[in-house]
C-alpha cells in the first residue's frame, strides 16, 4: 500500500484564503501580536534532526514561515522563500520552514495542483526535489507550534529579532506572481532590523491556503464517502474508438489506462488511477480505462471497476485480438498489461508506461503539464 492509499489527503484549487477561512483553529489560536515573543519548538525536520527555537540562538534574525507542499500559492513562492534564505545566510539570518497542516485533513480534490500531499514523508520528497536550503519541520502530527504562533494560511511568515520578538508578520511580498511584486516586504523587514531600524511595515496581509486543523478530517472522511457512491460504468469499444481517444480532441490531458482481470498488478494499481482522477479531474484532465479481457466478461469487468470506485470513464475492449488494441493505442508498443500512456490535446502521448505506473512519478508529469498555479 503506498503513502497516498494510507492519506486522505488535500485538494484541488486550494482556494486563496485572507484571514481564518476553511477549517476552525482550536479555540483560544491567535496570531502572534507585534512585540510577542517567539514560542518556542521541537519538531522534526525532513533531514532526520529534531529542532528547537534554541538551536539558532546566534541568529540576529529569525524567520519562520508556514508553508506546505499542496498549496500552489506555497508552490508559486518556494523559489522566492529560498532565494531568501541563501540571500541571507551569510548575514546572521536563519530562515525555518514548518508545515502545519494534518495530512489527513487534507481531502484528494484539494490536490488538483500538487503531485503529493502534506504527510512528513512527502515532505521529504519535495525538499529534495527542490533542494530546500533550510530546515522544513513537521507540526502536522499534533500542531500545537502552529496553534501558538497562529498563521492563518500557507505562506505566512514571521520575523523575529535577536531577542526573538516578534517585528513582521504577513506575506513575502505584495503578489503571487513575481512580475507583479511592488513591494518585498519580508526583505525589507530583515534589512531593517540587520540595520538597527523600525520595521517600516509591520504586518501585511496573508493570502494562500486555509490551515488545515485536525477537525478538517471528518470532511476529508465525508468526500471519501461520497466518491464512493458515485456511478461506475463500462462500455464497449472498438479499435477505431481506441484510436479516436489517443488522437485526442478533447481538449484536456488525457490518461489511458489498459488493464485485465487476469493481470494482478494492474487490478491492484487501479486503486491509484482512481486516486488521480479525485485529484486533477476539476482541472483540464481525463481519466480512461480500457479493459483487454474478452467481450463476454463485461459483468466481471463491471463488478471489479465498482469495487474499486472507477468513476471515470471505463472501456472493454470489444475483440479478443489485444493485438488489435495495441496497436490502435500506441503503434510502438508491442504488448503488454497494463499500460499507461499521457495524452495532451493534439495527440501527442508525453508520458508512456509498460507494466505498473509509479504513481509519484505519473502525478509529476500529470502537473508538469497541467501547471502548479493558478492562471
């Protein structure tokens, strides 16, 4: 069973919060006033330490900003988070990354713009993908460093001074897209305080995605549910029909899956497919199914797409010569189940996978195509 089968995880188009929108703090959270004094932590980081506020006391200034993998907004400003830590590192400026959020607050559709989730191993893979070059610490397992320090949505920072109070809280700067900045005002609040000086701009505001508290779990619990009773069905399809689909004049990123009842491992990885489409199926995306077992087996086919939720659109194959079928799929395969291939509008099959998908791998090259950010 993989990471993303043991989550329910987050959400498509997480949409852009100011303020507490989404799920409800625990009562008494607050956002750090100006002048407060920094809580102290211990949390585990994605490289195997545990940290504490202490393990930076010779920092002039310190930075904590909440973040997380799923949210775009949070992926549209991670460049821009570590440029600030390397523009710093050498000045006595420490930048900490924390992720707040419970992954399993996080609901499947709240992911449309991610290839993962919030979970502590996830976050292992996007540190090193993106080469983070500060420490990323975990508050999801109980959140009280997030409940103390109360940011409101992912990215949101807070700068403190050498006696750790606080003297900036807010955005990084004043627009999600970097040629619209007009004013960086986490830079100007560090170089402000590295020279002695007020802060010119104390608080700003915070616009990303909602935290997602732990109370956030019976709604993830209820979209499972409510998947789980949507429509499953399978119609029959010919080699030209196959054909038709891998041209792909829909207009979105297609995924066409081939499978068989006979094939152990594709049966079993249909839970994974099943997984993306509750994903990316709100964005320009669409999931495929085509079952090679013979025509006759329509019922059996049927039961096992039900079983697994297979709400997407489900084919068999309507000939016994799987010959035929690949060929019509993908002139250059030869043979095999299953098969995956990535279809964009046009045509043009960017992604191709002969036995089973590494799901982490075929969720990359889903939003390499489809984009991490809001148009």
């Amino acid at each position: 069973m993989t990471m993303y089968k043991k989550q329910v995880l987050c959400a498509v188009a997480a949409v852009f919060v100011v303020a507490s929108l989404g799920s409800a703090a625990p009562p008494g959270t607050k956002t750090l006033e100006i002048g407060d004094k920094a809580p102290d932590f211990r949390l585990p980081g994605v490289d195997g330490k545990w940290y504490r506020l202490g393990d930076f006391a010779g920092a002039n200034v310190i930075v904590i900003v909440f973040t997380c993998n799923h949210c775009p907004t949070a992926q549209a400003y991670e460049e821009r988070i570590m440029k600030l830590a390397a523009d710093y590192q050498n000045k006595g400026v420490v930048l900490v990354a924390i992720s707040p959020n419970d992954p399993l607050a996080v609901r499947l559709d709240e992911l449309g713009y991610s290839d993962m989730g919030d979970s502590f191993e996830d976050m292992k893979i996007r540190a090193k993908d993106m080469e983070y070059n500060f420490p990323y610490l975990y508050d999801g397992e109980d959140q009280e460093v997030t409940a103390a320090y109360g940011p409101v949505c992912t990215p949101h920072v807070f700068i403190f001074d050498k006696q750790r109070k606080l003297r900036y809280e807010g955005g990084i700067d004043d627009a999600e897209k970097p040629e619209l900045v007009k004013s960086r005002d986490a830079q100007n609040a560090i170089e402000a305080l590295l020279r002695g000086r007020k802060v010119p701009v104390e608080r700003t505001r915070t616009i990303g995605c909602s935290i997602k508290w732990a109370d956030k779990r019976e709604s993830a619990r209820q979209s499972l549910a409510r998947w789980a009773q949507e429509s499953v069905a399978v119609e029959k399809i010919d080699a030209e029909g196959i054909a038709k689909l891998v041209r792909n004049d829909s207009g979105k990123l297609r995924v066409i899956n081939v499978w068989a009842s006979w094939s152990g491992p594709s049966v079993e990885q249909l839970a994974e497919f099943v997984i993306a489409n509750r994903m990316y199926r709100k964005r320009e995306f669409e999931m495929i199914t085509i079952c090679a077992d013979e025509p006759s087996r329509r019922e059996a086919v049927l039961s096992l797409l039900k079983k697994q939720q297979a709400s997407c659109r489900n084919y068999l194959f309507d000939s016994q010569n799987q010959y035929e079928l690949m060929s019509a799929l993908d002139r250059d395969l030869l043979g095999g189940v299953p098969y995956t291939i990535l279809i964009k509008p046009g045509g043009e099959i960017i992604y191709r996978q002969l036995g089973t998908v590494d799901p982490l791998e075929l969720k990359k090259a889903i939003v390499g195509y489809l984009g991490r950010y809001y148009k």
